[in-house]
C-alpha cells in the first residue's frame, strides 16, 4: 500500500472462483466501488483496490470476505455486499472463518453450494439437523421457503426420506380463486408456483417434472392433506399464517414414522379473514417447551434478496408499531 492520501491495495484471488467473486458482469465488484467509492480492478489471482485510504482499507476487508466465500465456492449475489460491510462493521457480526462446511448443501449436479448467510439463517440450518419438527418465523426475504426446499432436496438425494411433499394454504392475497380461469388444479397452481420455483432452482426441470410423475415430489394444497399419513418424507408448510387452526392441527397430525417437517410463516402477512384465527400464531403458543420442536425466528437482518428489501420490511415494521401505539392512544 502507497502513502499519502490516494493509496491502492492489492489482495491475492489465488484458489477463488472468480465468476463468483465478480459476479455475473461484474457486479459484485461494481457495488463494491459504489459502496466505498473506490476502483476494483481483478487481473489474473490479485484484485486491485484504489481510492482514499480510509474508504480503500475498508472495502478489502469486504472484498477479503468475498474471496474467502469464493474460495470455499459459496455463490452469493450482488445484494449481500452491503451486508456483508454491515456484519464486519460489527463486533458481534458473523465471523466467515467459523466454518460452516457441516451446514453446507451441495446443489446436486452443479457446482452450486447452499450456506447461511447470517446468524439467523444459521440456526435454521442447525434446527433442521438437530429437530424433527422446525418452525421458522420471520418476513420476506429471509429464506425461510429457499433453506427448507434444499434441505429437502438433500435429504432425498441423500436417501434420508423416500420423498418430499410441499404444501400451502390456498388462500387469496386481496383476490379471489373464483375469477382465476381454469379447473380447481389450474387455479390452485399460481399459489404453489413458488414451491416449483425453489424446487427448480435446487434440481434440473427435467428431473423435478420425473419426482412429480413417480410421485416422490408432491407439491399440494394444504386441504388436500386431510385422511393421509405422511411417513419417511420431508415435509414443508409454506406460508403457514394462512392456515387456519384447525388446518394446521390437521397438518402436524398428519405426521408419520421418520419424517422431517418444516413449517414457514410470516405473522405479518396473514390474508385470512379477520374471524379466523391463524394457525401458525396459534401453534407458537401452544407447542412452546415440546423437546423436538424447535422454533426459529429471522428478521431483517436475514433479509438475502435485494438490499432494498430489508429497507422494505423495516419501514413496514415501524408502521406497524406506530399504528398500534395510535390504537394503545385512542383506548
């Protein structure tokens, strides 16, 4: 490193994947430049640094933490650079070099490899080793649907369970099934599509159309589940604040002999109507203290998609609360 104001720092690539340290088009290294307001250049196994001293020191430390994911294969997206500046800013954020090789899941036929990305995500990863039944709790964004799906997938090709079977309630977000052209099967498929998305990120289409055809892949209708037992499977309820009680009483009887079941849910954004009570508020009460259920709860920041979401859900967390200290007011 120079002296003086202006200063460049190079830092050794040796061993990383270096289309996931820049990004597709480079854009893992342009949000950093944005970030710190600095100059990223990568020739051969360096990458170049410039700008102001301070700005220049800070940026390497991010870029560090990049080269080591890369190094170890660990994709990640242009959004968590900003995170990742966040969690080295912090005392207590995550340390990169704790190791999370036990919790890695490797993406079958690809060299994609699935790891936490904040402390959040890491405890629902160790939950699901550790638990027969895990319910995660937390907002949009925070991989609550994307961990469970690869964690199924693994456990299949794993050969831990015989199968994997998807389920969400469906129920309307401000529309109604009835205007939706189609059978009742065409007209329940827009609610599951996100099941078939994960799915389809975590395995090739063709082999994901083979699953549901052998029926080892089940992607349903939560009140379809009612008279079955679901024994040596991975089971997922998605978006479960849209089940009702009795639906959710339903779905966790219908557990059978050496099954892993996951249930996904935000209290934030429950569409049910106001006379029904949601099952996943009720279950986080109620199945509190029993040994092998384990609750897990994500916030923002777990948030993994775009950075402007974990903005998103913080804004809608403050409403939130303004609006009921206004109703505690009005009493």
């Amino acid at each position: 490193m120079t002296t003086g104001t202006m200063v460049e720092h190079h830092l050794s690539a040796e061993g990383a994947d270096q289309f996931i340290l820049a990004g597709v088009g480079d854009e893992n290294f342009r949000e950093v430049a944005s970030l710190f307001g600095v100059q990223v250049v990568l020739r051969g196994d360096h990458v170049r640094l410039a700008g102001a001293l301070e700005s220049v020191a800070d940026s390497a430390r991010v870029v560090e933490h990049m080269i080591e994911l890369a190094r170890l294969g660990k994709a990640f997206p242009a959004s968590d650079v900003a995170r990742f500046a966040a969690s080295l800013d912090s005392r207590d954020g995550p340390d990169i070099r704790r190791g999370d090789e036990k919790l890695q899941i490797s993406v079958p036929g690809s060299r994609r490899i699935i790891a936490p990305r904040s402390e959040g995500q890491r405890a629902y990863l160790q939950a699901m080793e550790d638990s027969d039944i895990v319910i995660s709790i937390g907002p949009a964004g925070t991989g609550k649907t994307y961990l469970a799906v690869a964690r199924a997938v693994d456990e299949l090709f794993r050969k831990r369970v015989r199968r994997i079977i998807l389920a969400r309630p469906a129920v309307e977000a401000g529309e109604n099934l009835g205007f939706l052209p189609g059978d009742l099967q065409e007209k329940v498929d827009p609610y599951l599509r996100p099941l078939y998305d994960a799915l389809e990120d975590m395995m090739p289409a063709a082999r994901v159309r083979r699953g549901i055809g052998d029926r080892t892949i089940e992607v349903v209708p939560l009140a379809y589940m009612r008279g079955r037992t679901l024994s040596d499977a991975f089971v997922i309820l998605d978006e479960a604040q849209n089940a009702t009680a009795a639906q959710m009483k339903m779905f966790l009887t219908r557990i059978g002999v050496s099954s892993r079941v996951v249930i996904t849910g935000d209290k934030t954004q429950v569409d049910l109507p106001s006379a029904q009570g949601s099952g996943l508020i009720q279950v986080e009460e109620i199945l509190r203290g029993i040994e092998g259920i384990e609750f897990v709860y994500l916030d923002e920041g777990d948030v993994t998609r775009h950075r402007l979401v974990k903005e998103i859900v913080r804004a809608y967390a403050v409403a939130d609360q303004r609006r009921g200290g206004s109703r505690d007011n009005e009493r």
